[in-house]
C-alpha cells in the first residue's frame, strides 16, 4: 500500500489499473449533480417511446410518474447543490472579511509595550 491507502499491483501496473486509479481520483473531486447531467439526456431518450403509449393509460402513467421522480431529484440535487455553493461562498466571504478588518490598527498596538488595558 502507498501513503493514500491504495492497493499497489504485485507486477507492472497495467493500463486498466491506472484507468481505475484516474476514475477514483476524478470521482472523489466530482460531485453527484456531475453524473445526474450525464444521466438527464440518456433519460430522455429511454423516456420517448413512453409518449407514444396510446392504448395502455396506465403504462404511460406509471412511465410519466417515473420521469417526474427522476426529474424531481434532479430538481433537489440542484437545490442542494446551489445551497452548499452559497454556504462556501459566504464562509470564504466572511473569513476574507475577518482577515481583511481584524487587524488591531489602534495607536496604543504600536507602543513596545503592547496593547494597553484601559481601566
């Protein structure tokens, strides 16, 4: 094993290790929304036949209520995914803020002594 954890091969390392090493690596950085946009137009074209199910309502509903489902998770992956972008943007925003104004520019910082205790 090497310092990440990951199983070494015991002879050369083949093409297909370093194909899955790379898949593990793009996948530990790639969020879940990534693979649903990957997924929404493959959905798509497996849903099509189903508009043309004229003589069995109850298939055609059964194959629309799917679509709806996927389509809502999608809708909430995306909410998800929108509200931990705003929550990172808002800590980076406030540690910037921190970071910028939470310098002591007082006179009495500046004297050798230090910050003085006002009593």
């Amino acid at each position: 094993m090497n310092e990440r954890g990951e199983k070494e091969p015991d002879g050369p390392r083949t093409l297909g290790w370093h194909f899955l090493k790379a898949l593990r690596e793009a996948h530990a950085w790639r969020p879940a929304s990534f693979y649903l946009l990957f997924a929404i137009p493959v959905v798509m074209i497996l849903a099509a036949p189903a508009f043309y199910m004229r003589d069995n309502p109850r298939r055609f509903a059964l194959h629309l209520a799917l679509l709806f489902v996927f389509l809502f998770v999608i809708m909430l992956r995306a909410a998800v995914d929108c509200l931990e972008i705003l929550r990172k943007h808002r800590s980076e925003q406030q540690r910037a803020f921190h970071a910028i104004f939470s310098r002591d520019d007082t006179p009495e910082s500046d004297s050798p002594e230090g910050p003085q205790d006002k009593k």
